[in-house]
C-alpha cells in the first residue's frame, strides 16, 4: 500500500518559505526571515531578520528607529 499524501501540506510546505528562511527559538516558537530596507545617501540597502510574524517584524522596525546604535566592526564569525 502506497503512503497518504496530505496535499494540504504540501501545498503550504510549497508555499511556504524555505527552510533556511525559518527559526525556532528556545521556547519552541517560530521565528521568520523578513526584509528590511532603508535609503541612504541616494541609494538603497537591505538587511533581514527574524521575527514571529509581520507585527513582530515591524515592532523591531521601530524600536531600530527608536533606538539602534554601532557597537563595533564586525570581523569574524565563528560557526556554531
């Protein structure tokens, strides 16, 4: 006998986003990749972050507005 295929789960797995663009935090939640950008100087630039959920990600927008500073040059990652 051949393995039931749940094609609703597999259309939102299709759907979804890759794996590498999802997280799981300590407590078990979700977290997702979005995007950000902002305009400098005549041009554009992006970065991205994980967050729970739209309102998740734009909270973090705001506080970045409200409170982001430099704390130094980054040079090196070591790999967890």
């Amino acid at each position: 006998m051949s393995d039931v295929i749940d094609l609703a789960a597999e259309r939102n797995r299709r759907e979804g986003p890759d794996p590498e663009h999802i997280r799981t935090d300590d407590n078990g939640g979700i977290l997702y990749a979005f995007c950000f950008s902002y305009r400098m100087d005549g041009s554009q630039y992006t970065f991205n972050l994980f967050a729970y959920d739209f309102e998740d990600a734009e909270r973090r927008a705001k506080a970045m507005r409200n409170s982001v500073q430099v704390d130094g040059q980054l040079i090196s990652v070591v790999p967890v």
